[in-house]
C-alpha cells in the first residue's frame, strides 16, 4: 500500500507572516495525518520552515543545482539543502523547464545530486496542451519520465516521486479529468514496470494542476494516484488542510 503524499509549491509566493501561520497549522496536521504532508515554499524561507515543522511535517525546497557546490553565483546544491534538514526538492517542473531551459538531460543530474544528498526528489512531468491536442501526450510524458528514471539505480527509486502535472491545467483553474490522470498516472506506472514491476508499484506518483479542496478527494481515489501537488491552493491554509485530509 502505497502511502500519499500531498505537497504544496509555494513558488515565488507567500511571506514570513504566511509561514508563520500556515506552517504551525500543517504541523499540527501532520501530528495525525496519514498522508505525508510536504511544504516547499521559497529558498530563503526554508530555514524558518523547518524550525517551524516539528517532528512530522517535511520541508523541501523548489529547485537546486546539479553541481555539489562551485562557482555558480545565486544558485544552491542539493547537499546544502539537506544540510538544512529538508527532505525533498522538486526537480523539472514545468515553469522551470518552460521559462529556465531546463532539459531532460540537466534535470536528471539534477535529480541524481538530490538523491546522492540524501533528498528525496520529486519528478514533475507533463505536456502543453497543444502537445494534448496533437495526441502526443504519453510520448512526451513518458518521455520525460524515462530520461531520468533510466539513470537512477533502482535502489535509488525509493528516493524518487513523480508528479504529474499537465501543463495546461497548472493555475489555470483547468484540472484534468479524473480519467485524464488516472489514465497518464497508469502509462507512468506501467512504463516503469518494463524496468521493476516491483519498483513500479512502489513509486509515489503525484497529479497536480489545479488540485482544489473540491476536486482532491476523487483524484486521490483512483488507483494510480498517490496524492497531489498543489500551488495556489496551498496558500490558503484551510484549503490545503481540506486536501490533506482529503488523501486521509
Ligand atoms: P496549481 O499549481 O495548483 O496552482 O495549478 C501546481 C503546480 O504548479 O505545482
């Protein structure tokens, strides 16, 4: 029985005065939850997240370099990120790939810097909607998927999720259809059993775009959907407590 897990990407949102009173909250949350409950709100803010989190609550950061450390002005190693008590980073997601050039290529090493520092690395995948319409939709997802997981040893997987976000539901109020998800979220898990059946069937695999409090309870129920990934809903506290309870 895979355990859920529901993340919340703050991006380049939020304050100190909304640390303070999200983060306590999910603290506390997490005390009972049964789903993991993972918060990654900006780089700079993370240290006062994790004095904040407490024993259950998990902490991880938006982005990190691929390099252990060196001359890369403004930028941060996964070694230091873990140096800092956090647990996860996300790798790939789609605003980075999009607006920061980020490759299949470079987000595989930035994945394996992430899991060689201990961190739990948290895949995000998906295609633009003109890459749905055109019914390219697994080649790309699966694409994308396969060009990191292929240079992962599989004793590593265990330091892996996967979050599924189509590109076209991210902020857009959109969400995919529960159909639409579970299909993709099946493609990935199958995807993954040509290399480990078992592995596979372990791998977390999260869907995000859009998740709400009203929409989270019948994503999270489909067999293939081990939680979500949320951005703008994981501002507002009791929304984001709904959609932890929600994976409960
Ligand atoms: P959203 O963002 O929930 O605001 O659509 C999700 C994400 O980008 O991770």
């Amino acid at each position: 029985m895979r355990k859920k897990i529901v993340a919340g990407n703050w991006k380049m949102n939020g304050s100190i005065e909304l640390l303070n009173s999200l983060v306590p909250a999910l603290a506390e949350e997490a005390k009972e939850a049964q789903a993991e409950i993972l918060v990654c709100p900006p780089a700079l803010f993370l240290n006062e997240a994790t004095r904040l989190a407490g024993e259950f609550l998990q902490i991880g950061a938006q982005n990190c370099h691929e390099a252990f450390s060196g001359a890369y002005t403004g930028e941060i190693s996964a070694s230091m990120l873990a140096e800092m008590q956090l647990t996860h980073v996300l790798v790939g997601h789609s605003e980075r790939r999009a607006m920061y050039g980020e490759t299949d290529a470079l987000i595989a090493d930035k994945t394996k810097a992430a899991i060689g520092a201990g961190l739990t690395a948290v895949l995000c995948v998906g295609e633009t909607l003109e890459e749905r319409e055109s019914g390219r939709t697994l080649d790309v997802v699966l694409g994308q998927v396969k060009a990191v997981v292929e240079k992962i040893a599989l004793s590593d997987w265990a330091k892996l999720v996967i979050a599924y976000e189509p590109v076209w539901a991210i902020g857009t109020g959109k969400t995919a259809s529960n159909d639409q998800a579970q299909d993709v979220h099946k493609a990935i898990r199958e995807a993954l059993a040509v290399i480990s059946p078992e592995h596979a069937d372990a791998m977390r695999i999260l869907y995000g775009g859009s998740v709400k409090a009203a929409n989270a309870a019948e994503l999270f129920a489909c067999p293939d959907i081990d939680g979500g990934l949320v951005g703008g809903a994981s501002l507002d506290v009791d929304e984001f407590i709904s959609i932890c309870r929600a994976a409960s």
